[in-house]
C-alpha cells in the first residue's frame, strides 16, 4: 500500500490541473483528480480564515456524506470539546455546536458512503455518528501523508498531494456493494426524494437486504441517508435561492411546511428562518 502512494509521490508534475478560487472567508476550492470525483461529494474546500482574535460559530447538522478534515493551523471545538488535528466524521450523528477562533486553517473533503468504502477500506458502521482522529482510520498511511501536506505552503501543491494519497488508496482499495453502490447513486440523483421500497424494488433486491447492506457499508438506514440528503439539498437551496418556505418544501419533497420545520428543528437545531438569517453572516455559520 505505501508503494502505491510513493509511486505517485515520486512525480513531481501536478495529478490534475487546478481551478481553485478564493472568496472573502478565505476559501479555496479545487476540482479533484477526474478518476476520484465520483466518489467525492463536492470538490475539495480549504479555509484560511483569519477572525482578527474573534471566534466564528455554527450548528453544523449531520450530513449523509463523510468528511475528513486535515488541520494546518488553530484549532476547533464541537460541542466544546477540542478536536483532534486532522480526523474523519461518519455519517449520520447529531447536530454539533462548532467554534473556531483567531487564524484556522483546513483540508476539508468529503466523500459519499461509497468512496469512503472504496479510498478507506472500513465499513462505515464503525464511524457512523461518531469524530475519529484520522490516524486511528488509517495507521501507517496517515503519517507521511499528513506532514507532507503540513510541510507543502502552497494551497494547489496541497491538493495535489491529497489526490496523490487518495488515488493509492483507491488502487488498493475494496469494492463497494453493487446494491450500495446503485443506490446510492439513485438516492443522491433524486436528493433523497425516492421511497424505499420503490428504490429496493427498481434495484431488484428485497428491502430487508438493501436495508442490511447500507447498515453495514454506510451505517445508517437508507431511509435516514434520504432524509439528510433532502435536507442537504434545502440547505443549498436556501444559500442560493431563497424562496417561500412553502415552496421550497414543496420543491423538495416534504408533506408541508411544518414537515420541513420538524426537519429543520431535529436536523439543525433552529428555525427555517433563523438559520437563513445567521447562515448569511458568515462562511457557513448558523449558531442560534
């Protein structure tokens, strides 16, 4: 596995090209290596924030995906508690209270249940709901990887070692369930807006067995996964295209507004208003 990762190290010329942009919160996106990207949520973000001594604040409500963060500098808190330097968030978990303060700089990606399977080679019942220092996932990988990104200062040459270790993963890595994998793809395609059984059904599988599978390889129930796609989807919605809430509730799938509330209340821990209003003043901050 480490010979994996040092053959690609051992070029030097970028794996992808970069079309990273920062924006007024010191952000920095990059698109990842094409042959990674379907197993990857969104592209690669970086933060460079500095708050002047100030904090930033957020409820950061849990997401069907899992993230990996790899910290260069400062430090977070979640529910008050420190976390470790760089780490993985399972699927699924309860909506967490998040703080940063003074200069914070981050790695953050954030693979879909099936390329966490595939790049980690663990089932993600054992991190569902639950922060793990990224060397406890990973062992002998994590090390050489993490400082070398932490020693690189330039934002793009970071990204490209991060690619670099993900595409030695993905060389030696599992396969995802086939039943995972289909349904995953229709759940994400349809924002979650499709019923189980249907789903089980347009797969070819019993329910009880797509049921079984997610529970081993994603660690949550499907129906739980659609649900936090869905409301993923509002949240962007919401960030880019204000609307009615009985709109927006409607173009998403749920029964009513007050349906959309109860999501809103259990998923982020405030308001449909209250977090459009706080998401706006700042990169991504909702505290109530």
């Amino acid at each position: 596995m480490r010979s994996a990762y040092a053959r690609l190290v051992g070029s030097r010329a970028p794996v992808t090209p970069r079309d990273s942009a920062d924006d007024r919160h010191g952000v920095v996106r990059g698109a990842a290596h094409p042959v990674l990207r379907p197993f990857l949520n969104r592209r690669h973000v970086a933060l460079d924030h500095d708050h002047d001594g100030s904090s930033a604040a957020w409820l950061e409500p849990p997401q069907a995906t899992v993230t990996i963060m790899i910290g260069l500098g400062g430090s977070l808190r979640a529910n008050g508690e420190l976390m470790p330097d760089a780490w993985l968030g399972g699927p699924g978990g309860d909506c967490a209270a998040v703080e940063m303060s003074g200069r914070f700089s981050t790695i953050d990606v954030k693979l879909t249940p099936v390329g966490a399977r595939v790049l980690l080679g663990l089932p993600l019942h054992e991190f569902a709901g639950r922060i793990t220092p990224l060397e406890d996932v990973l062992g002998q990988w994590a090390r050489p990887v993490l400082a070398e990104i932490r020693d690189t200062p330039s934002w793009p040459r970071r990204l490209d070692l991060l690619d670099r270790f993900l595409l030695a993963r993905l060389e030696d890595g599992p396969r995802a369930s086939p039943i995972v994998v289909r349904a995953w793809s229709r759940l994400e395609a349809t924002a979650g807006r499709v019923r189980i059984g249907a789903l089980a059904r347009e797969i070819g599988c019993s329910r009880r067995l797509l049921e079984t599978a997610f529970r081993d390889e994603v660690g949550l129930p499907p129906k739980t996964v659609a649900r936090l796609l869905r409301f993923e989807a509002v949240r962007r919605r919401i960030q880019r295209d204000p609307a009615r809430w009985a709109d927006i509730a409607h173009d998403h799938g749920y029964c009513d507004q007050a349906h959309l509330n109860r999501d809103f209340r259990e998923l982020a821990g405030t308001t449909p208003s209250a977090f459009l209003e706080q998401i706006r003043a700042g990169p991504g901050a909702v505290l109530p």
